[in-house]
C-alpha cells in the first residue's frame, strides 16, 4: 500500500494527489507510515530514516549496500518507467 500511495502522490490528476496526500497524513497521524526496506525488508524505526531512490522516488532503502544490490538486481530495468514524469 506505501508504494501505490507514493505513487498516487505525484500522479498527474490533482485529486489523486489529495486522496493520497491525506491517507499519508492519516497514516502519519496513528504512527503507521514507516516504510520498509525493498530489498531486505527492515523496517524503519522512525519515519524518514530509509532513503527513496534518488531517481524515481519508488523504491526505499535502508542503506546503501541494499541501494546497490538492488539496483544490480532488477531495479536498474524497471527504475526509468517508474519515475515520475
């Protein structure tokens, strides 16, 4: 669900944006938006404390080691088409 809201966040349709603007926010307010690592799947402790690809937004890690496993892995194909245009 974090995923398809980040992406709605920065769709092109304006009511998208605020739909998604405010389940974040919801999700914000009761403590349950900590995002979990793509690649190793650690959780984070505090919010803010994992790294979105600087690229495309989408993908979030814990560190740079899972950054570049990753990006070795299958996130260098897919990472242009999920960048936000």
């Amino acid at each position: 669900m974090t995923e398809e809201l980040l992406a709605a966040r920065v769709s092109l349709d304006a009511q998208v944006r605020s739909l998604a603007a405010r389940a974040i926010d919801g999700l914000k307010a009761h403590g349950a938006w900590l995002r979990a690592c793509n690649t190793c799947g650690k959780t984070e402790e505090e919010e803010g404390q994992f790294s979105l690809c600087g690229r495309c937004k989408q993908r979030v890690y814990c560190s740079r080691d899972c950054q570049v496993a990753a990006w070795a892995g299958c996130h260098k194909a897919e990472c242009k088409a999920l960048a936000p245009r």
